[in-house]
C-alpha cells in the first residue's frame, strides 16, 4: 500500500501525482522530487546497453526511517515513483513490481487515448481509480 | 425591399438559417458576425459577398433583418449557380437551387446531409409524409409559426446533388416544418428544427428535453423524423411505428437504437469505408471534437469506449461513443463504466442490419476476451489478482511471497488439481485420491494454517496473512492432506496414495506412537506437551537435514544453511513424514498396529541406503519446506512439489520418533476450533482468528523446539534400522 504514486514525464516535471493523507502532501512531492535524483543516477548508470541491459524496475531508491522510495522508468523516460510507509511491515519486493507493472499498463492506456496530448497533466478517471485503489486505504 | 417569393423550401431553408444566425434570439434580426460568417461558408468571392449585402439592403439597415437575410441567401444561392447579381433575379430565377454552405460549423449538418444524401431527392415534399404527432417534447416553433412571409407555393425542389458538405441536407426537419408550414394550425408539434449549425442536432434536444425524455427519445425522434423523411417517404405507418418503438420506454437508456445505430454506421462510413477497419484515434478525435464538448469528457468517452485499448475505434466502439457523445449533449453525466449494452460484443451481435459481413466484426469484438484485467473497464477485484499471481509465479519458488488469492480461486485450482490425471508423477495426484476429505481437512486446517502461517519467520506480513489465510490454508491442507492421508491409502509403495481422512490419521498415529513408545522408549513428555496446536499445515522444513546432518552430509547442509529460518515450521511436518511411512506400512496391512511389524515390512520397500534416503528425505522437506514457505499463498507451484516429497517420504521414512510429534499434531488438530474461513468473514473474526493462531504459534514454537531433538534421537534410530534391514533383506527375499 503506497503512501505516494508519482508519474514523472520525461522532463522532470510531475504528470500525477497523489498522496495520501493529504496533509503531508508537500513532504512526498518533496521527496519524489529528491528521488530523482537518485533515478538519474541509476538510470545513467548503465551507460552503454542502453535500453536493453537496462531493467524498467529500478528497485528501492533510497529509505528514510519513515518510508521507503521505489522507482521505476520506461523505456521512454518517464518515471514512477511510489513512496511506501516504512511501519507497514515491508511488502514484497514482488507487490511493488505488480504495482509498478499496473501503473504502467494504466499509463499506456492514458497514452493510447487520442485526446491526451502527451505532456498534459493525467486526469484520466480510470488511472485515479486504480492509482487510488493502491493507496493506503486506512487513513 | 422587392418582395421576395421563396418556395416552400426555400422559405424553411431560409428560415432555419436565419433561426441560425440569430443568436441574439431576437428573431427579427440576424447577427451579423453570424451572418457574415454564414456568406463566407458560402465559398463565394468576398465582393460578391459584399454586393449581396448590399444588394439585399442589409448595408443600409445596418443589420440583417429577416427580409434581408432572405434576399442575401437568394442571391448568394444566384452568385453560386452563377448567375450575375442583380435584384431582378430574385424573383425571375426559377428553379434556384438552395445557397450551399460550406462550413465547419455546418458539419452536424453535413453528417446528416452526408446520410441522406437523397433528401432533396423528396421532391414530393409536398408529398404526404405526416409528420408523426409531436411526442411532446417539442418547443414551440414560434419562429416558424409566426412569420409566414410568403405563401407556401408548392415547387418541386430541384434536386441538387448537393456535395456532401452542402447544407441542403442539414435541416432534417425542414421539410418536416415545411410540412407544417402547410398545416399552419398543427401547432408546434415539430421539434424546433435543428438549427442547421454547430450543435445544432444538440441544441434541439438539449431544448426540447423536457419532460419525460429518455435521450433515446429525443436523439430516435430526430432519427424519426430523418428516416421517416429518407427511408420510408411515403410510408406514415412505418414512421409512426418507429416513434411508438422509441416511446416504448427502454429500460436501459443505453441501448441503441436501430435508427441511431444507422447513423452511426453512416457517420462511421464517412470516416472509414470499412465497416470492419478501424477509425484511427486521429480521425476519431476530430471527430468527436466537433461535438464541442469539453476534452476531458471526450477523453473519458473514450476511455470508456476502446474497448480494447488499442487506440482505435471499431464499428462498435465508434457506435459507443457516439452514442456516449450524444447523451452527454443531452445532459446525461457520462458513466464511470461502459454500460452493458454499449459494450462491443453486446452491439455485435445486435447489430444486423447494416453490415454484410459481420463475421469478421463479431469475431474481432465479440469475444469475451475483451475483459482484460488490466483493460477491462469494469472494476473488479480481480484485476489486481492475476497482477500479483504472475509476479509471484514469476520469481523463484523459493521466494516466499504471498500471493492474495481468493478462495475461490483456490478450491479451483485444487479441484483441477484434483482432476488432474493420476499420474504418478504428478504431483498433485494424491489430491485426487478424496476430494472430499480435503475439504474437511481444510476445515481443520485452517486453525493450522494460521499458527504456521503467524509463526512464519519473517514471512508475509500479517496483512497478507489476513487475505491469505483461507488460500494458505487450503494449500497447507493440501499438503498436509497428501501427507497425512497419503500413506494411509498407499496400497503399493509407489502409487499416490489415497489422502485418508486425517482424524483416522490421528488415530493411526496415536496408535503408533504407542508402539513406538515401545519401540523407541523415548520419553512421551514432549509429546504429550506439544498437545497444543501444533501446525501440520508447513511441509517440513530442513530439520530432517539438520538432524540428519550426520547422515547425509553435504546435501543437508545445504538445506540447513537455506532452511535453517525455517526449521521450527518442519517439525509439524515431520511426524506426517514418519507417519506416511508407517502408515504406508499400515496401509499394506490395512491397520496401523504394531510399528515394530511394520518398520521391517516397510523397510524391505524403501529399498536403498538409509543415508540415501535420509538424504532424499531432507532435499524433499526442504525443498517441500521451500516451497510452502515461499508460496504461502501461491497454490499452484508448491502445493505439487510438497506432495510429491512427501510420497516419496512415506515411500521410505521410518522414523518412528515422528509418529509422537504427528500425534501431538492430530491432538492440536483435534483440540484446535474449526476456525471459520477467514476469506468472505468480517475483519474481525479475522483478526480473532489471527490473535488466536498467534497464541498457538507461541505453542507451537515450543513444542518445535522439544520436537526437533525428539527427532533428532529418532532419525538416529531409524538410520540403525535401515541398516539392519539391510543386513536382512538378503534372507528376507530368499
């Protein structure tokens, strides 16, 4: 259950993002925005090979005592971050694979609409739906 | 101004145009942006234009007034047949086809001119096409009634094949308010005729909803009218059949209607020819834009429409969002999910009559298959379902992932494990030995399962415990079932065995552990105090390898150092181990009495080195042991591997000491309450069940510990016995 799910564009610039509890809102963009860093470096580091050596997830970014930074990126740089509650007794590397691989199928989907221009913020309902249905339900 | 004799048509025309340009709603006089604009759709020189006006008198008003506005069209409709502009050839050109526009704005018109191409045909206008009564939803044409300039004389409309885009078409209506022009009294039962502009189909029915319409209503009386018009000209009855099927009141007021859904199927032609191809989302997209209806909307219409998410629209899809388009300009909110009857293999199969040939079509979009999980635009739980599953059927066995599965899902998969073929191989065969006893082990198991699974070292997390806890428990009944039940069943050495029911289980191994207490001496303490529950359901860990370490060297080592976190979930499994081997002694002499009878009869059938067999024994339970822990939930893959081991145990296990730990087993089995499903019930019973199952766990974790040195003693033992065996079997066989 994620605390945060972020979808960077190409250019750093935030398509969607959604958190949850609203309140610390400013704290998770802050921290997907440091997080990119961290997914520069990962994602340059392969060098070469580029796409091809280069797997789309990149694993657990940083953590904090609080939460954890997982990060993924597509073959067409554009990023998923998704902050995950430290307290909630650590998913499975797995579930944040799955996680990974449905906001990226949701994202083709937005993509394959013919009205989003790409680079406009996402409001497709059916990306929220199933944004929100990863979030942490409790609060 | 000269007067200004217009046909009937004409005069509908004009006036529909005039209705147009009047946005100030004055009715008197027409804006004159509108109305330049109009003259500049009319594809004429922009001189020409400015004699018109000047000639229609407008320049010296200052305004369009509707005289005015009549005169201009004439003479632009003049200008465009190509005669030269003068005043006197208003009245002298006879036969004048109607001015042409062409415009953007004209293209709700051009899609219906574009259908009814042969509208203009209907020279018998004047012909008898009663207009069916008007269905109440009609706003008094007052326009229309009100200002009646000139006699209705009755010309036969030449026909101009107007070009697609020609506005000639776009009033539908008009020859339905010519016709009420004729009975002037007829009051305004005509639906304000779709002002021939930009939305101008949307606006009439956005006015006009008023009352009880269903936007089926609305957008079918507009078809009405148009097929009644085009198709069936002369055909009252048909047209009055049609309202009466549209006023029947659909109780799905998403369905579409035969005539909406030739509309659609022309609209669609204009795009693309193929009625089986595809609108790319280009096309798509500028053609739905010119419904002016806001991009985020048009974005969410599609979204519900590709079906497939392929980027592109089939006839069905097309129809979808049409239909979708229409009734949000109807003021209809736009559904969270498609609704069923727009869905494509819905409209498929409903949709005969245009198509010829609609195999390929229902094939494309008629399979179920749509559903996608991840596409289908209905929600439902099971989308995140098979997500989860292939990533946890993806990684190694090993890795212990749970995986949130249903129960239902589960019983379908042990019934299709049941049903598999009994292959001896296979690894879910002895499932299919007694179906029905697995369910009653599940029962039982369910209380095991959550201790084992609460007691997991650094295993999922409780949350997934609590969504796993029936699936996890149906698996570790499956194993425990196979393991328990198995050897009992086991006729032949090598065949699965049938799963006995697990109390005769218990009972066969209490009554072994008496013999074995003769046999082995070992203290009946631990036994007897590990009465509380202890687990069966996680196959065996590597504590056989760990104490069989001596035995087998090198290969429980391995499994040690892997397994070793998991040790004290083995020890429920190990008196399954020792009781499948008895019990398969057992099973040979059809009840579980003497193990000291049996132990040398069974030996004889586990043929090979103790060693060997300790040793196949520990790669199994640890890899059983691997397996359980790392599914946890998985069902598919490690339910088959733990049964497999545990055939194969039984086949050859001897170690009597196990039978006292499956009996303190069967006893926390039976002393354990049936715990409900987890699944479907309420969180908290849930949550009861979870704290309950921790407690035991803590039980458990005691008695695992006493056990493992029990099994350690007994391991040792059964390797000398082994031995002995084999230093026998030369005699034996003789």
């Amino acid at each position: 259950m994620a605390v945060c799910i972020a979808v960077i564009a190409k250019e750093n610039y935030p398509l969607y993002i959604r958190s949850v509890p609203i309140q610390n809102e400013l704290k998770f963009h802050y921290t997907v925005h440091t997080s990119l860093d961290v997914v520069e470096e990962k994602i340059s580091a392969v060098g070469k090979a580029m796409a091809d050596q280069r797997e789309l997830y990149l694993g657990l970014l940083y953590p904090t005592e609080d939460y954890k930074v997982y990060g993924y990126v597509t073959n067409s740089k554009v990023k998923f971050v998704i902050v995950v509650d430290s307290s909630n007794t650590s998913l499975r590397d797995n579930e944040i694979r799955s996680m990974f691989r449905k906001l990226h199928n949701s994202f083709t989907d937005v993509m394959c609409n013919p009205f989003y221009n790409p680079g406009d913020t996402i409001q497709s309902k059916a990306f929220d739906s199933m944004v929100t249905a990863m979030m942490v339900q409790a609060s | 101004m000269e007067s200004l004799t217009l046909t009937d048509v004409e005069q509908k025309y004009y006036s529909d145009l005039f209705v147009y340009c009047d946005t100030d709603n004055t009715k008197k006089v027409a804006s004159n942006g509108k109305v330049l604009d109009l003259f500049r759709a009319a594809q004429l020189p922009s001189d020409v234009v400015l004699q018109i006006t000047e000639l229609c008198g407008a320049t010296r008003l200052g305004h369009f007034g509707r005289s005015q506005f009549y005169i201009a069209l004439k003479l632009i409709a003049v200008a465009q047949s190509g005669l030269p502009l003068r005043v006197e050839s208003l009245n002298s050109v006879k036969d004048l086809p109607l001015p042409r526009f062409v415009v953007a704005k004209n293209e709700q018109e051009a899609r219906h001119t574009a259908m009814y191409p042969d509208l203009e045909n209907q020279g018998p206008y004047q012909g008898v096409i009663p207009r069916p009564p008007a269905r109440g939803q009609v706003k008094k044409v007052s326009a229309h009634e009100v200002i009646q300039p000139c006699v209705p004389t009755v010309e036969p409309q030449p026909d101009t094949t107007s070009p697609v885009v020609s506005p000639h078409h776009s009033p539908p209506t008009s020859p339905h308010a010519w016709r009420k022009h004729k009975r002037q009294a007829s009051g305004g039962n005509v639906e304000r005729p779709p002002v021939v502009v930009a939305g101008a189909v949307w606006t009439p029915f956005r006015e006009s909803q008023s009352g009880t319409h269903s936007i089926l209503q609305t957008v079918s009386s507009l078809f009405q009218r148009i097929v009644s018009i085009c198709y069936f000209p002369l055909n009252v009855s048909l047209a009055n059949e049609i309202q009466r099927q549209s006023s029947s009141g659909y109780d799905d007021p998403w369905k579409i209607t035969d005539e909406q859904r030739q509309y659609y199927i022309n609209q669609f032609k204009t795009i693309q020819p193929d009625l089986n191809g595809f609108i790319p989302g280009s096309a798509a997209k500028e053609f739905f834009t010119k419904s002016k209806l806001p991009i985020l909307e048009l974005s969410h219409i599609w979204e519900l429409s590709d079906f497939d998410k392929d980027g592109a629209l089939t006839l069905d899809e097309f129809c979808a969002a049409f239909h979708l388009v229409v009734a949000r300009k109807n003021g209809y909110d736009l559904p969270e999910k498609l609704p069923e009857s727009l869905m494509p293999k819905l409209i498929d199969l409903d949709d005969s009559a245009e198509v010829p040939d609609q195999a390929p079509d229902v094939g494309y979009s008629g399979s179920p298959v749509e559903v996608t999980p991840n596409k289908s635009p209905m929600p439902s739980l099971n989308q995140t379902w098979p997500d989860l599953n292939q990533g946890n059927e993806d990684t190694a066995i090993v890795h212990p992932v749970p995986i949130r599965m249903t129960p239902s899902k589960i019983h379908m998969q042990e019934m299709e494990l049941k049903r598999t073929g009994s292959d001896h191989t296979h690894p879910t065969s002895p499932l299919m030995a007694k179906p029905p006893e697995l369910s009653e082990e599940t029962k039982l198991a369910t209380s095991m399962k959550f201790v084992t699974v609460n007691s997991g070292d650094g295993y999922s997390s409780s949350d997934s415990y609590t969504s796993d806890q029936d699936p996890i428990t149906s698996v570790v009944t499956r194993q425990r079932s196979n393991s328990g039940t198995s050897p009992e069943g086991l006729k032949v050495v090598a065949a699965p065995p049938p799963p006995p029911p697990r109390p005769n289980a218990s009972h066969s191994r209490s009554s072994s552990l008496d013999m074995n207490r003769n046999f082995a001496a070992h203290p009946t303490g631990p036994q007897q105090s590990g009465v509380v529950a202890c687990p069966p359901a996680i196959p065996p860990r590597p504590l056989p390898t760990q104490t069989s370490g001596p035995h087998s060297g090198h290969r429980s080592d391995e499994g040690l150092a892997a397994h070793s976190t998991t040790s004290p979930q083995q020890i429920p499994e190990q008196p399954n181990f020792a009781d499948f081997s008895q019990f398969q002694a057992f099973a040979a002499s059809d009840q579980p009495n003497d193990d000291g009878e049996k132990h040398p009869e069974s030996l004889p059938s586990t043929e090979g080195a103790g060693p060997l067999r300790t040793v196949k024994i520990d790669n199994q339970e640890e890899r059983a042991a691997a397996t359980v822990n790392s599914a946890k939930g998985s069902i598919m893959a490690p339910p088959p591997k733990p049964v497999r081991r545990r055939l194969k145990s039984e086949d050859e296990l001897q170690d009597e000491a196990l039978p006292p730990k499956s009996n303190v087993i069967a006893t926390v089995l039976a002393t354990l309450p049936s715990i409900p499903r987890s699944v479907g019930k309420d969180k908290k019973a849930i949550q009861a069940s979870i704290r309950r199952n921790k407690e035991t766990n803590t039980v458990l974790a005691r008695l695992n510990s006493e056990l493992q040195q029990q099994l350690k003693d007994l391991l040792e033992e059964r390797i000398s016995l082994e031995v002995q065996l084999e230093q026998l079997r030369p005699f034996s066989h003789l």
